[in-house]
C-alpha cells in the first residue's frame, strides 16, 4: 500500500507540476486566503486526477479478501467503475459553468491540457496496476527485508518460536517415546 501511496503523490505532483509549467499559467494569489481564492488551476488539475486515483485504487486493491477474484468477475462493481470513470473524464473535459461554479474548478481552455490530465490519470493506473501484479507475483517481497523481523501477531505462531526456544520443552518436531507410567485403564 505504501508503493501505492508514493505513486498517488508522485501523479499529483505531476499535474501541478504540469500546470504550472503551461504558459497560460495563472499564478495563485498569495494575498487571498481559503475559499475566495478559488477557483483556481492548481486545485482543478490535482482535484480533477485525485478524483480519477480513487477510482483507480478501488480497482487495484480489490483483489483481496474477500473477493479474492479480479474486479472484472463483479459485474455491477465493474458497470459502476465505468460510470464514474465517465463522469470523472466528463468532468475534466466538458465541466460545463454550472458544475464549474458549484464545485469551484478551473474551466481549462486547453484541451490538449485537459487529455494531458486525463492521459496522466491513465499512466497512474497502468503504474499502479503493474506494481500490484508484480506485488502478487512476489518480486517485490525483498522490500519486506527494509522492515525487519516482527513479532506475529498469531498466538500460535508466537508460542511455537517461545517453545522451540526453550530447552526444557520436549522439542516439536520429533514424537515422544512412550513411557511405562503411561496407562489407561478403560472400564
């Protein structure tokens, strides 16, 4: 989750990156402070790709429990991730003033700046869905050596280390030889 998270940053970082360097640029106003400086691009073009990043990572992570299937075997899951992947691309693309008044967004004219978001938001999916696949092959397992050894969280697991560690405990992998004191009596 952490590689996910470095890569919604680094998309974001991206688009106001991209923003700001356009030459249609308007700098934010320093002067004007909370709601009365918006709208503003630098807002419009990280809201318009964090709104496509949640609906990426709804894709990506959805292969865990308890599903433990990919997201295309869910049939109304994969029609709504159409919709808002619709909605979102409408959204930057054709917002129209009313939806750009009330969610106080930018109206970009550019339109190739508007695909550019839009391709940006594509690129992070593709990134994100390659990391995962690579998650579940196993290739990024050396990473986990960064963290180091933890304690289990699993009580047995936690009394097989303490009882293979002490000595006076009869060891856990070989059986026990049976002993004369050892009887049943069965009535």
């Amino acid at each position: 989750m952490f590689i996910h998270i470095c890569t919604i940053i680094l998309g974001q970082l991206a688009a106001l990156f991209i923003t700001t360097s356009q030459d249609w640029y308007i700098p934010l106003n320093s002067t004007v402070y909370g709601t009365e400086n918006l709208p503003n691009m630098e807002d419009t073009s990280v809201f318009s790709l964090s709104g496509f990043q949640y609906i990426i990572m709804a894709v990506v992570v959805t292969k865990g429990y308890p599903h433990k299937k990919p997201f295309y075997h869910n049939g109304v899951f994969l029609c709504l991730l159409l919709v808002l992947f619709a909605i979102m691309t409408w959204l930057v693309v054709y917002p129209g003033p009313f939806i750009c008044k009330q969610f106080k967004l930018y109206n970009f004219t550019d339109m190739d700046f508007k695909v550019l978001l839009v391709a940006v938001a594509a690129l992070n999916l593709l990134i994100c869905f390659v990391v995962e696949l690579l998650i579940d092959m196993g290739l990024l397992n050396c990473l986990r050596l960064l963290r180091g050894s933890r304690e289990s969280k699993k009580q047995y697991k936690r009394l097989d280390v303490l009882l293979s560690n002490t000595p006076s405990w009869p060891p856990l992998n070989q059986p026990l030889p049976p002993t004369n004191q050892t009887v049943i009596f069965l009535s």
